[in-house]
C-alpha cells in the first residue's frame, strides 16, 4: 500500500469515528497505521482561542514529496505535494 492510500484509509477510519479528532488522536492514528512519527506534521485542532479548528491536518514527507490528509466535518482529502524549500510540509508551527 502507498503511502498515500495508507494515509487516506488511517483519516477514513479516524474521521468515521470523530468527524473533528483532536490533534494527538490524529497523530496517534497514523503511527498506528504504519507512518513513522518522525516524517508527521499535525496541523493544531484547537485555534489559540480554544475553538475547533475547522479542519484538521496531517503530512507526511517521503522523499522530495509531502502526502497531505485532511478531515473538514468528517470529510477527507489527500493530495500529494512537493516539500517546501523549508524541508517542511507545512508553514509555520507543527508538532
């Protein structure tokens, strides 16, 4: 299974669960799934208000390519991008 699908399938199942998981929950899933810690990046579930976070995401890096899942409202999304010049996925902080 790529990486990719391994992906999607983890978010399916988590978002099945919890349309709005929390950050660690997600984090959690994907490790459980197979995708070493030390390649994620988890988008924060709360805003630094202490609301929900619309949606939720989480990145992968292999390679010179960021796998990008998404869960808005129980609904997810895959894409995969280029890493930054960063070496990054994401902008800005990520745990």
């Amino acid at each position: 299974m790529s990486l990719k699908q391994t992906m999607e399938s983890a978010l399916k199942t988590l978002a099945a669960a919890t349309p709005k998981p929390a950050q660690e929950a997600l984090r959690s899933q994907l490790v459980s799934a197979g995708i070493p810690a030390s390649t994620l990046e988890v988008s924060a579930s709360k805003t630094p208000t202490g609301l929900d976070a619309d949606a939720i995401e989480a990145a992968a890096k292999l390679d010179k390519d960021c796998v990008l899942g998404e869960i808005r409202d129980g609904q997810v999304s895959v894409s995969v991008l280029p890493v930054l010049d960063s070496g990054k996925c994401f902008v800005g902080d990520s745990r």
